[in-house]
C-alpha cells in the first residue's frame, strides 16, 4: 500500500525543469481567482478611510473645535461607528490576500519536487500532515480495483497535477508555458 501511495504521490511530483512554467500558470491562476478578492477589498478600504477620516473630522469639530453639541455629535458619530465596524467586518471575512504568492508558489512547486523522498523519510506525523494537505477531505483505498479514491483534492495540487500532464503530454512540442496561445489561436489569419 505504501508503494502505491507513493505511486499516487507521483501525480504531484515536478520535475525541475518544469517548475518554472508551473510556478507561472500557478501565479496566473491565482491573480485571476482572487482578482474579485483584491478588487472587493480593495473598495472597502477606500470607504474604510473616508469613514475614518469623517470620524476624525467629528471629533475634531466637537472636542477641539466645539462646533456642535453632544447630542448632534451622537446622532453623527453613532452611525459613523457602525458604519466603521461593518465595513471591518467585511474585511474580516474576506480575509487577505497572499502578500508575496510567487515566493510561496515557487516553494509548494520545489517541495512537489521532491514530495516522494519526502513522504518516504518522514515521521507519521508528517505524513499524516502531508496526505490532510493534499486531500484536505480524507483518502481511501479501494480494495476490489486496488486504488485509492478522495471526493477532494487541495486546489494548488490539484492545478500542479494538471499542468504537469500538460507539459509531460505534450505532444506537439510547443512550449506550455504561453498555453494561453493555442494552436487554433496560431491558425487565425490563415485562410485554407
């Protein structure tokens, strides 16, 4: 069974070569799935600062300026507030957004180079770490066809084991890494 899982490891594993086209499709892959991310926070921020600064602008009119009185203060500043923590709560579930995602794409793509020697020399523990990362919803075997089965696989693997079939099937000898220009793409212009 270990020899088998291993086998399945295999499926991840990036030859060196291709780590740089992998890294690539990965960033590509990872601006356009957090482009509405980035875009929506990037909003809230900017109304997180007008709000802010009408706050300030309150309490500087009422504390050092006395330009109102404690009850149309409230009546501006309550809803301000609340306007305020709304808007971090938006952010908060949102969440942030990966500062530096090539370093750490370059990394998961050189640790899937080397992901058998890895698994065959780590603990338990680190294997069991290993196969939650990557089947983050468990892995099964299937004893009648000898293999095993999982309903999810973690998405940054998921992509890695799709783009490397990309570049090892490549058949055609085109280079994978402009796959955004296809053959069908090459042949336009052309009238038979």
């Amino acid at each position: 069974m270990h020899r088998l899982f291993d086998k399945t490891l295999s499926f991840f594993a990036v030859s060196e070569k291709y780590i740089p086209a992998i890294v690539y499709d990965l960033e590509c892959t990872y601006e356009e799935s957090t482009k509405e991310q980035r875009d929506q926070q990037s909003s809230l921020k900017l109304q997180l600062d007008e709000v802010e600064r009408e706050i300030a602008a309150l309490k500087r009119n009422y504390y050092m300026k006395n330009l109102m009185n404690q009850e149309t203060f409230e009546e501006m500043y309550l809803p301000a507030e609340a306007h305020r923590a709304n808007i971090n709560r938006q952010l908060a579930q949102i969440g942030e957004t990966i500062s530096n995602p090539s370093d750490l794409l370059s990394k998961v793509a050189h640790f899937c180079g080397k992901l058998n020697t890895t698994w065959a020399s780590g603990s338990v523990e680190f294997k069991q770490d290993l196969q939650k990362l990557i089947f983050p919803e468990g892995i099964l075997y299937d004893k009648k066809n000898k293999v095993f089965r999982t309903e999810k696989i973690n998405e940054v693997f998921r992509t890695i084991a799709s783009l490397k079939t990309g570049l090892e099937g490549n058949e055609k000898g085109t280079e994978l890494l402009f796959k955004s220009l296809s053959l069908a793409a090459e042949r336009r212009g052309f009238e038979p």
